[in-house]
C-alpha cells in the first residue's frame, strides 16, 4: 500500500477489519470482535446497504463489492494450509470461496507459506485437512479445498499464468532452535485454544498486540519475537490446560507458558517488584510466626481506600473494587475446622 498499490483483503471478516482498519482479534474469525449491528452501519456508510439490512444481504453486498476486485486484480496473494514437499502442491482450506477466486482469476498468484507447513507427502495432507477444520469449525471439512500443483496448463481453461511460493521464516528457526517451545511450530492455527481459553475470552484478542493471540499466540510470540519483546504474554494464563484439551496436535500449552517464564526469570527480565516481593513471600513462609504476623497485617490494610497508590496492585485497581480482607487467616479457620 505504500508503493500506492491497491490491496483489498476478501475474506469476509479480513475485509470488515480492513474497511475499520483494525487488527485481526481472531486466527479463524479476525471480526469476531464486532456485532451485526457494526457491520450493518460500516456496510450502509461503505457500501450503501439497509441500515436495517440482515446478514445474508450485508454477505451479498461484500461479495458484489469483492467480485469487482477479483475481475481488476493483476495478481491474488493467499497463505498456505499445507505444503506438500513430494510435489510442490499447496492445500488451502476455506468456506467462502474467495481464496478459489484469488488464487485462480489473477494472472498471478504468490503463496505464502510458514516453513512449519511443509509436510513430506501429499498423501499426509489429507489427515490435517479434515483435523484442521474439526478443530476450527467443527466441520468434517472445509467448504472449499484447493491443492495447488502450479500455473495454468496448456489444456486448462482457468488459472494463474504465474504462480510463486514464499517459504516465510520469520522467527520460525529460532523457535525450532529451542529446546521446549519447537513444539509450537506442530499448530495448524485452528484457534480451538483460543475459543476455549478463559482469559481469550474475557480479553478478546487485541490485548495480545499481534497477529497471534490466545494460547498459541502466548508461546510463539516469545520464539518470533523475542521473549522481551514478547513479554507479559506467557503470564496471560491461568495455565488451566483447556487448551491442550482442545488442541488437535497436542501442544503442551502449559508446559510451554511455564518454560517461557522460566526463561524470563532466568534472563532477568522479569519486574524487580516481582523478583523482590516472590523472594520475601519464600522468606517469610519458611517460617510460620513471622508469616501469620505478616497476614494479620496486610488483612488490616484498606485496600479500597489506598489500594491504587500501591506499586503492585496500583494498575490493576484502577478499575476494580478492592476484594475485602477475611477476618481470619486461612491457617485460623483450618484450626477451627473449616465448614
Ligand atoms: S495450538 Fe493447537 S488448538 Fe491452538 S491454534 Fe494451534 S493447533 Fe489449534
């Protein structure tokens, strides 16, 4: 776009975004962010649509407006599911048809494909297709599914005249060249771990600050990245598990989330109140006195009344109610007999 040339996504949540010029929130849905009524305005300033118009007409309307770009397009760019290494032949998976229309109405078409996506046979893609869209949508298979094997032959009525693969890296062997966290590179991008996340969703994915969110996003970012810059994101979890539950290839989100801290820790770059305050939480609970004398004290503290100037807990009260202080320690009721 800043060489001046004109780039229209056209899958329909990429092209609600893009129209609001905002991120993606989502690796399956990038709109899921937005409502009905959203797009009914968007569609009715952009488009001229009802303001009252349902989402059958909001798709027709996206899919006129799309169709003309299709026909001018000199050239479709598309990702790449898969990336069989026996013949060259790209698999991509989707439900709209508009990676059909890219890949095959331009005069050229440029894939690119993530170096984890290559896998040896052709015959291999044919399991991670149907585990990919179960995964994602829970459908045995995508609505549309196209395997790639080069440009327009000779006897063919459509197709590219051109077609280019982009093996994209990216961060990638640097995540392989970790010991633990290579095993983030085995995602399809399913987003099941983001569905079933509970921080993902009450967050949603803009809070994550890249393409990736959720779990998976959480343990690549810091290989893609660099942990620096990737942090505070391998602490955005509760490390329930959900996500290795869901996960269809059996990443160990977890595990993986704890790794990075470790890392973290062990690189220094974890917040000196934290190293400070973990260190005399160790110090204190080795022994009992001190630590109940300890509890009496912050239990008397008025947390709703000073709690925002506090270092630790300043930000995060903010826009909270401090929670209110037990009478008793955990250790008192345990004596008394908990009921
Ligand atoms: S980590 Fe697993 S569940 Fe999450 S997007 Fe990747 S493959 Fe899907």
């Amino acid at each position: 776009e800043g060489l001046g040339v004109h780039v229209r996504e056209t899958d329909l949540g990429e092209y609600i975004i893009q129209l609001l010029d905002e991120p993606p929130s989502h690796i399956v849905g990038p709109a899921i962010h937005r409502s009905v009524d959203d797009c009914r305005k968007l569609f009715h300033e952009r488009l001229g649509t009802p303001l009252d118009a349902d989402p059958d007409e909001l798709a027709a309307a996206a899919r006129d407006a799309l169709r003309a770009e299709f026909l001018a397009a000199d050239l479709g760019i598309s990702g790449g599911n898969f990336l069989a290494a026996d013949s060259g032949t790209i698999a991509l998976i989707e439900n709209e048809g508009n990676i059909r229309l890219s890949t095959s109405l331009p005069r050229v078409h440029v894939a690119f494909v993530g170096i984890e996506k290559l896998v040896p046979r052709l015959e291999d893609v044919s399991a991670f297709l149907q585990l990919t869209s179960r995964a994602a949508t829970g459908q045995p298979i995508g609505n549309f599914v196209s395997l790639i094997q080069g440009p327009r032959r000779s006897d063919e009525v459509d197709g590219p005249e051109e077609v280019h693969v982009v093996l994209v890296d990216n961060g990638r062997t640097r995540l392989l060249a970790d010991e633990a966290a290579w095993e983030a590179l085995r995602c399809v991008r399913c987003g099941a771990c983001l569905n079933i996340c509970p921080v993902y969703r009450q967050t949603g994915g803009h809070p994550y600050g890249w393409t990736y969110s959720g779990p998976i996003g959480a343990i690549i970012a810091p290989g893609m990245l660099g942990l620096e810059e990737a942090l505070p994101l391998p602490h955005a979890s509760s490390l329930c598990g959900a996500c290795v539950d869901v996960c269809p290839v059996r990443i160990p989100i977890p595990e993986l989330l704890v790794h990075w801290r470790e890392k973290a820790v062990e690189q220094g770059l974890t917040p000196r109140v934290e190293t400070v305050g973990l260190k005399a939480y160790a110090k204190l609970a080795q022994r009992p006195e001190l630590f109940s004398a300890a509890g009496a004290v912050l239990r008397r503290v008025p947390l709703g009344l000073g709690g925002r100037a506090l270092p630790v807990l300043g930000g995060w009260m903010q826009e909270r109610s401090a929670p209110k202080s037990s009478e008793k320690s955990f250790l008192q009721m345990w004596k008394e007999g908990i009921e």
